[in-house]
C-alpha cells in the first residue's frame, strides 16, 4: 500500500539519486541524458520501474555504473 509516509521517503531517496547523477554527469547536458541516468540509477537501486516516469526517445548514455 502506497502511504504518504512511504511516498515522502520514496521521494526523498530518489531527490538524493538524482543528486548523485548529477554530481557524476556535471551540467550543461540535455534533459534526456540526465532522464536516461536516473533510470539507470533507479534500475540499480532497484527502485520499482513504475516510478522511471514517462517514455522518451532513446539515446546511448554511458553512466559510471553501467
């Protein structure tokens, strides 16, 4: 069951991942890069694929993990 407890930590945790792609990444790359990262990360924090959010078109994006 999805409580709002849960979803706020949830959150949390994902905020601190996005953080972490972009302390590896650096700026200045476009939306999709970064789109493409998180859900890398969020694939290796086995975080549920429900949550990578909408499709984008795909582009070959080399993460320091995969």
């Amino acid at each position: 069951m999805l409580t709002k407890k849960y979803l706020g930590s949830l959150a949390h945790e994902i905020t601190g991942y996005a953080i972490e792609v972009h302390k590896i990444k650096g700026r200045g790359l476009l939306e999709s890069v970064y789109h493409q990262c998180l859900k890398e990360e969020l694939l290796h924090r086995k975080i549920p694929r429900w949550l990578s959010g909408a499709r984008q078109d795909k582009k070959q994006v080399y993460y320091h993990k995969m």
